[in-house]
C-alpha cells in the first residue's frame, strides 16, 4: 500500500516539475541572455517540488 | 536466484540501520552516529572559517585557490542570501545567515563522503535549527514592530472586519507551518537521497554475488547489470552534491525571506 501511496503522491511532484521546466525552457527560448538568472529560478523550485516527492518517499519508508 | 527476492529484506535493515543508535550514553543523553559528525562538520567548518581568516589577514590582495574560494562563498552568501532578499538591513542579519548556511552546508557536505554520515540526515538536528531559525525571525518581527504589533501584522491591513480574523488565523496557522516545513524538508532530502544511494549499492552487490559463487551464462548476465546499477550509483551521487549545496542554500535563503517577512512594514 506504501508503494501505491508513494505513487499517487508522485503524480503531483511531476506535473510541478514538468511545469517547471516548461516555464523555464519557454522563458529561454524566449529571451536567452537572461538563461542563468532564470536557471536559479528554476532549481530552486525544483527543490522545493522535490522535498515534496521526499516526504512521501521518506513517509512510505518509514511508516509500515 | 532472483536478486531481486533477497532486496525486499535487505532494505527493510537498511532503514533501520538509519534510525539513530547512541554509540556514548542513551538516546535522551548521548552521542548518535549522526551527532557525532554533526560535530565533526562544525570542528572542520571552524578550522576552515579560522585558517581562512588567518590567511586572508596575510595580504592585503586575496592568493591561492583557498582564499579565493571561501571569498566566493561567502559572497555567495552575501549577495544571494542576504543583500538581495533583505534589501538595506542585510548587515544586520547577516552573521546568523551566514551562520545557518555554512552549518547546513558542511553537514550535507560531510554526509555525501561515503562512510560518514550527515548531521543534517536526522529529524532531530534539522529541527533543532529550524527552530533557531523561527524563533530568530520571531524576535526579529518583535522587535521592529513590537509584540502587539507583530501579532497584528500578520493579517494584512485593509480587510473588513470578520474576514480580518479569518485571515489572521490563517496566517498564523501557515507562520507555525514554517517551522515544520523547513525541518522537515531538509531532513527528507538528506534521508531519502541517502537511502536511494545505499539501495543501488546494495543492488550492485547482489547482481555481483552469483558471479563470486561460479562463473556460468546467468551470473555473467548479472555482473554485467552489476554495472549498470554502478553506474546508476554514481550519476545519482553526482545529483546528491547538487542537491547537498541546493538544500543548504533553500534552507538558508527561506529563512531569510522568513525574516524580510516578519520585518516588512506592509502586513
């Protein structure tokens, strides 16, 4: 059950990711020389995304 | 034999060889596995912190690879963390930033070295500074705007008054909120990056065993997904130092928008 849990919550940390990464490239495609400035933007939010992902990584681990 | 049969098993020790065990006195009272290198990160972030500063004091023009690049982080810090997000008051903040974000750093840092361990990869140290880091903006809000102030600032100005309260509460909900989260965050990307790494080693060393019990058709199959799982390993290791330098950095840059918060004047 742990496992479909963690599957479940995966769902919403790669849409967030996948956004990400949308608003990222389409901003460079857009407007390049501001790349490293958005690049920051853009793993910051992914690590918060991310922490996201971990928790239940970390809940479905821990709680049997 | 599958490999694959054993590992259900074999993960199962594994998270519980992460729970913290005293090795010096009890759990309430004692020295854990991750405690201990949480002291070793602070002895090396000390002896850097004082050989940098007695080496810088040598010249007056920063030399060497050392200098140079304690000056990069700490103008890293500077800049990023501090003058960006808290504007003119960044002076002010600054030591106790700079403070949290060498400290969550060295500790990552400490824990990607195979056979040691992050202080950071324990519940209790990361709540024990995100605690710090509450309080911290909590006096700081306080003593700009007083404590009756403070509370009242949290609810922005400007809203009638049923929905003043409503929101009041909700913010104050999300204010507590802050602490777990940064706790938590931080405690998760360190555990679960460090489990993730331990389960491909694990799989490379059970793809290998058959291969050490005699050489036939299978056994070769599997040392030579053996590896692959190696080189999983090593490209997830790679991504755990970006993420090591990532979390110090979040933690550090939350706090300090934590503080621009609680001191800004518009509620």
């Amino acid at each position: 059950m742990g496992v479909i849990g963690y599957g479940l919550g995966v769902i919403g940390a790669g849409i967030g990711i996948g956004l990400a990464a949308y608003g990222y490239t389409t901003a460079t495609a857009r407007q390049p020389e501001v790349q490293g400035q958005l690049f920051t933007g853009f793993i910051l939010g992914s690590a918060f995304v991310e922490a996201l992902a971990l928790i239940g990584f970390v809940v479905a681990l821990v709680v049997k | 034999m599958n490999p694959f049969d054993v590992l259900t098993n074999e993960i199962d020790e594994l998270v519980d060889s992460f729970s913290s065990t005293a090795f010096v006195g009890d759990l309430n009272m004692g020295v854990t596995q991750y405690s201990f290198w949480m002291f070793v990160a602070v002895v090396v972030l000390l002896v850097l912190i004082f050989a940098f500063v007695k080496k810088q004091q040598a010249s007056l023009v920063p030399q060497g690879r050392f200098v140079n690049g304690m000056e990069f982080l700490i103008e890293f810090t500077r800049d990023n963390i501090c003058k960006s997000i808290l504007g003119p008051t960044w002076k002010k903040h600054f030591p106790f930033l700079a403070t949290l974000f060498l400290f969550v750093l060295t500790n990552n840092i400490i824990g990607i070295i195979p056979g040691m361990r992050p202080g950071t990869g324990c519940i209790g140290t990361t709540a024990a500074i995100a605690c710090v880091s509450f309080v911290y903006f909590i006096v700081m809000g306080i003593r700009k705007h007083g404590a009756w102030g403070y509370v009242k600032s949290l609810a922005p100005k400007g809203v009638m008054f049923p929905i003043n309260l409503l929101v009041w509460l909700i913010e104050v909900f999300s204010t507590i909120l802050r602490l777990i989260t940064l706790a938590v965050r931080l405690f998760c990307n360190m555990f679960a990056g460090h489990v993730v790494m331990a389960t491909f080693s694990l799989l490379a060393t059970l793809f290998i065993a058959p291969l050490m019990q005699g050489v036939s058709a299978v056994a070769i199959g599997q040392a030579g997904a053996s590896v692959m799982w190696v080189a999983i390993l090593i490209i997830i290791y790679l991504v755990e130092i970006l993420v090591a330098a990532i979390q110090a950095y979040v933690f550090a840059m939350l706090s300090s928008v934590y503080v621009q918060i609680a001191e800004s004047d518009e509620g």
